[in-house]
C-alpha cells in the first residue's frame, strides 16, 4: 500500500498536485475527452466574477455548484463545457478603484480618461491573475484554455454590433429622460441599480394660491410647471384649467391646475406639484400634458446643488440658495417660507420610500439628460413567452414570479453611463449640425451637412448589456465551431438577486440577437451569511476569505459545508465548524480507505472476477444497496437535487459502509478469523466494490480526495477519476 496513507489526510499535500495532474491532462478541454462522437454536449458558462478584487466566500457557492454539475455530466460520458471568465464590471470596478484613489488623495475627475483607463486596466489584470488561482483552489474543472474576459476585443466589437443592430430595428434611442443620477459617482444608472429605503422625513403643507398640498422637497419648488388633482376629485374638479398667480419666496408667478389618474386623492390634501425635471412621476405627467404647461426646468445640478439663476436671472431672493446643496437649501426655504407664512404644518412622522445609489447609498437625484434608452416592450414579450412555455426552466420555480413581474412593469433601459471604464459606445456626432451617426470608426464626414467636425460620444455602456450577451459571445458568435457545438448552453448557475440585473437581460437579448434561448435551466443560489444570518461585509468585519479556510481544513471540505443543507434559491448560514465536521468526514472516507486497500494488498482484482467469487446472502443484499444507491443519486443529480444526494453519499459512507460494512467484514479478512481464503476474497471484492462505487459517486462533491484515492484503487480504469464512468 502506497505510504501516502500513513496517518491522517493532508489537504494540502494533495490538492495542488492533483489540480496540476488535471490541467496537465487536458481533460477541461472538451475536445480533449474519452467520449463517443456522438456525445451530446453539456454547457455552463462561469458567470464571471469583477475582476476588482479577491474572491469571497459568496463565490464558493457558485463555483462548487458548477463544478459539482461538470463533473457529473463528464463522468456520464456528455461532451463538457465550463468556459470561464472575468467580468470588467464597470461601474462597480470604478467604484472600487475611485475608493483606492481617494485613500491615495487623487480624483478620477483629475486624472486624463485614457491615464484613469489604463490604471483601471492594469489594476483588473492583476486582480484577475489573483482570483484566477483562486478559482483554480476550489477545485473548479473549466477550460482554461477557453477563458474570456469581458474587455477582449471580439466581445467589445460583438457587443458594438449589437448595439449597431439595435439601432437600426428601431429598439435603440437617443432620448432627452429623466435619469437616475448619483451625485458622489457622477453617473446615470438603470432602474435596476437603485435601491429603495424607506425614511422619515418632515413632510411640508405648503401654500400655493388657493391650495394647501404636501411635499418632502419643497427646495424643488422653483421647478414647478403645474398644480395636479386626480381628474375624478370631486373637491377640485372645478379648478382643473385653471391658472391662478401664486406667491413664492422669490416673487409671484403664474400656475395652472391640472387634471391626472395618476395623483392619490388620499396623499396628503390631494393637490401636489408637478416638478417634471425632477421626479419620474412628474416627468410623465408632464408627457401626457405637453399642450398645457411648461416643460421641465432643472434648478438642482449634476453635484446636487442649487442651480437657480439661469433661471431667475432677475430675482435677487434667487441668489440666496445658489450653489447650496440639497439639505442645506431645503433647510433655509423652509425657513423663509415659514416667515412669509407659507407653510401650514410640517408632519414629522411621514415614512416614505427613497431611492439610493445601490453602491454607496446617495440618495439618486432624477436629472434629465439625453441618453442611450433600448425598448424593453418589445424585447419583453419574448422573452415572457419563453419561460412561460418552459422552454427555460426555473430552479426553484417560484423564481418565475419575480421575472415576470420585472418584464411585465418593464421601462426603457438607459444604458449610457459617465463612467471611463468600459466598452465605448459606437456613437459620433456632428458638431454643426447635432446629427448621430452609429459607427465603430470615426466618419470622415457628416452625412448630412458634409462636415468633419465629429466627435465620439464620450460614455460607455452599462455593464449588465456586454454581460447580457455572455453566453452567446463567449462561444464566438455568430460563425465560430464553439458556438454550432455548445449553444443553447444548458445550465445557468447564479444568485438569485441578480435575477432581474442579468438572467431577463441575458434571455432578452439572447433571443433577440441569436432566435435562440440563451440556456435551459437556470439554476438560482441563495447568498452566504454569517452564522448569525447577517450579510457579510467588511463594515461588520464578518468577511470570512475562503482561503484561510481552505489551508485549515481543505477544499473538499469547505465545498461539502455550502452544498449539504443548502436548498436551490435561499440563504445560508456559515458555520466554520460545518467545515471542520466534513474535514473530519474526509479524514473518515481516509481512514476508510486505508483499511480497504490495506487489506487488499493480496487481492488480485480483474473486471471478470465478480462471476468467480462466492458471495453470501449478505454480500448480495449490501451490493443490492450500493445499486439502490447510485439510482437515488443519480435521479437526484439529475433533478438538481444537489443538497440530497451529497447528504445521502456522507450518510452512506460513514454510517453504513464504515461504521457497518467495514465491522462487519472485519473479521473474514483476518487470517485468524477467517472461514476460508475464498471467504476472504469475497470481502476484500465486497469493500473494494463499495469503495470504488462510492469514491465515483462522491467524486463531484470532493474531487481532491476521492481522486487521490482512486489513483491507489486496484480496480483503477481510466487514468483519472474525473473522466471515468459514473
């Protein structure tokens, strides 16, 4: 018997030779692979972890998960692809990288876009090389030959392309908006980066005219286009229509009432102002009534300060809030309204919802701007009839819920962004004229007014769009063999509060640019939180490094914790000593397998030998169970039912084979005790049979151990665990 078994496992004495043995082996690679041509493919592309830092515990979930699936459809003899990736991420790159700056005292506003461009970029490269062995520790089997990063040149121009296309069908355009404007990030964002708390704040009666209505931004005042009731308010029907002069604390002005569906008769009096530049209820309100009021006038600034003179220019009260931010303007109108007695109460108790920068909690402050928009109606219906025909399955199920509801209420999706990193969109303007021309190379001239002064549009896209066509440019779309062979791929493995951010962006558009569903399951994981339930985070300092784990108790280890209790979908709870109980399972499955294959140095083992040994009634009903066994996980492996099966193998192992099995064969393998050599050889099969069966059937949960044990087995077939059959 090898030495190696000589007292307890040792993680690290295996784990990268192992990993080393297997990259060397080329067996990641499909093309590479024992399987029959006909082999049907199996595909899962590594949702890419942001290239702006280390891998976290959130990240072992995942990649265990994916693992846990490729190497059970490589062991079914399927032809498998785990392609993985790195995500440039932007915003939530600069974000991080702007905290780096500040700690340092620069400013990304100080440093020249192509200098700030190129920081970013090496700082990226040097997280992903970081993250990359990090991915290789948890034991992940993917190509690495077939690695993508989100910044390659072929998945910017492809992701140009699209958005070339777009244009030209009409779902893309450049529209004049309200935007979701973070005032610390200086950027827009799309519906699906802002949060919502809800808040106390003072809400304020204030008088307009012959009105009382109620506000929490009475410093927005100086944007008011109209007055709203709701068109059925018996109480002000007869003031719809109507202008009336009003008293402000920067001079009169005229106001018209307005009649809307949309205003609650039940908020506060039932009359409020129409602020069009700077609510997005308002704004649309302002769409529906164009012909009768003024459209919008922004008086607050991309650096959420007062802008009011080029408004005012006359009013000298005007100059008294200029350049003041937000609270500290709010704070000295109401003051000053109060004097002139403009406002009737102030309600402290009020609680609302409040929007918020979803990075760092700024309160988003709508701003108009022209943008880049895609028309998600039309998008959205097929990608609502797909899931509904269940030609994507949900996993849970009851995912299907909240992507409906996120299609269903669905607006255009702004998908510019004042940011430096990311891809350029393929956009340039005349200088003379305002004309866009959608182009990736610069126009030598305008095809309009014939002129050369053209620049680029200076933003770049949204992240989730390059991301949301992952699967598809990945593989080489349109005209690349990867793409043929392994698209629709057939599993997509993520969190599940990114279902609205990517899975509905990656199946809208995958539809739209292939006419193919993008995947056929999707497979949701919960978050990982501490064992208190909190989410963790550095604030808390509840951040666990998967590392430090791995060098106390191993890989395996650690991949058993997170799969054994966790349920598709929902939360889990991190326990270290978890980890340390399936350490010591591994150390069992060790020790076990040290005594097999101690026992078996005589045995000499042929794949004929099963029809010459003499089995008791007891060696066939154990066999009979192993058989039970391997159907049950198998049918739980292939439902998805992950937790199960892994939950069932460690039952199986420790409590039935080693703590029965093994003592009740002990025994009939000592010379002393045995009833006959014959005896004996049918439990050294027995064990052996056991072992083997179970050492494949654990492999995807623990692919370290089971693979160092199986390279001692004497019923070792193929050269590696990884690719022998399950």
């Amino acid at each position: 018997m090898n030495d190696i078994f000589n007292g307890p496992y040792d993680p690290k004495s295996v784990e990268e030779k192992i990993y080393k043995q297997w990259e060397e082996s080329g067996y990641f690679n499909p093309d590479n692979l024992p399987t029959k041509k006909s082999a049907k493919p199996f595909t899962i592309i590594m949702p890419p972890p942001n290239a702006n830092g280390s891998l976290h515990l959130g990240h072992v979930i995942p990649i265990t998960l994916e693992d846990i699936m490729i190497r059970y459809k490589r062991m079914k003899g399927f032809k498998t692809l785990w392609l993985p990736g790195a995500d440039h991420a932007g915003f939530e790159t600069q974000v991080v990288y702007e905290k780096k700056l500040e700690k340092e005292g620069r400013s990304r506003f100080k440093i020249h876009p192509e200098q700030l461009w190129q920081e970013i970029w090496d700082f990226t490269q040097h997280n992903k090389k970081t993250m990359e062995n990090q991915v290789r520790r948890l034991g992940a089997s993917c190509d690495w030959s077939r690695e993508k990063f989100t910044l390659d040149p072929d998945i910017i121009s492809k992701t140009q392309d699209t958005f070339i296309q777009m244009h030209k069908d009409g779902l893309i355009y450049r529209g004049e908006r309200l935007v979701n404007w973070c005032t610390k990030h200086q950027t827009g964002l799309s519906d699906l980066e802002v949060n919502y708390e809800t808040r106390k704040d003072p809400l304020y009666y204030i008088k307009y005219g012959p009105f009382t209505l109620a506000t929490v931004r009475p410093e927005t005042k100086f944007g008011d286009t109209a007055l709203a009731v709701n068109s059925k308010d018996k109480r002000y029907k007869k003031y719809i229509g109507k202008e009336f002069e009003v008293e402000s604390i920067i001079g009169k002005t005229k106001i018209k009432v307005i009649g809307d569906d949309a205003i609650d008769p039940k908020f506060g009096t039932g009359v409020v102002k129409v602020t069009p530049a700077h609510d997005q209820t308002d704004f649309e309100i302002w769409q529906r009534h164009k012909d009768e009021i003024p459209g919008p006038r922004e008086i607050i600034n991309k650096f959420g300060k007062m802008d009011l003179i080029r408004h005012f220019p006359d009013s000298d009260e005007a100059k008294k809030y200029e350049g003041l931010k937000i609270n500290e303007a709010r704070k000295l109108i109401v003051e000053d309204m109060q004097k002139r007695g403009l406002i009737e109460k102030i309600d402290n108790t009020y609680e609302h919802e409040v929007g918020v920068c979803y990075k760092c909690g700024t309160i988003i402050e709508p701003r108009l701007m022209a943008q880049w928009f895609v028309k998600m109606k039309p998008l959205a219906r097929p990608a609502i009839d797909i899931v509904k025909k269940n030609k994507i399955k949900f996993i849970p199920v009851r995912l299907k819920k909240i992507y409906f509801h996120w299609l269903k209420n669905i607006r255009d999706w702004n998908i510019s962004r004042q940011i430096v990193w990311g891809i350029q969109i393929p956009a340039w303007q005349c200088q003379e004229c305002g004309e866009w021309i959608i182009l990736k190379e610069k126009p030598l001239k305008c095809s309009k007014c014939k002129t050369s002064k053209i620049e680029r549009d200076p933003e770049v896209f949204d992240t989730w769009f390059s991301s949301g066509q992952w699967p598809f440019l990945t593989l080489g779309y349109p005209n690349e063999k990867d793409y043929k062979n392994f698209y629709p791929t057939s599993v997509m493995e993520t969190a599940a509060d990114i279902l609205p951010f990517w899975v509905m962006r990656m199946i809208v558009i995958g539809l739209y640019r292939t006419k193919k569903i993008p995947f056929r399951h999707v497979y949701f994981n919960g978050l990982i939180r501490d064992k208190k339930g909190q989410k963790m985070s550095k604030s808390k300092g509840n951040v666990v490094n998967p590392l430090d784990i791995i060098e106390l108790y191993g890989t395996d280890a650690l991949r058993m914790s997170v799969i054994i209790g966790n349920t598709p979908g929902n939360d889990l709870n991190f326990f270290e000593d978890k980890v340390r109980g399936y350490r010591n399972f591994a150390n069992k499955i060790w020790q076990a397998s040290r005594f097999v294959l101690m026992n078996a140095e005589t045995f000499k083992y042929s794949t004929s030998l099963s029809k010459k040994i003499k089995m008791t009634a007891s060696d066939r009903k154990r066999l009979k169970e192993l058989e039970s066994l391997k159907k049950k996980v198998t049918k739980q492996m292939d439902t998805f039912k992950f937790h199960l099966a892994a939950e069932e193998l460690y039952h199986y192992f420790w409590h039935t084979f080693a703590d029965k099995i093994i003592e009740e064969n002990k025994n009939r393998l000592k010379e002393e005790t045995m009833k006959s050599a014959e005896d004996r050889t049918a439990a050294q099969y027995l064990l052996l049979q056991i072992l083997t069966e179970s050492i494949k059937l654990l492999h995807p949960f623990m692919p370290f151990i089971t693979e160092e044990i199986y390279q001692n087995l004497p019923t070792k077939g193929m050269e590696f665990l990884m690719v022998n059959k399950w």
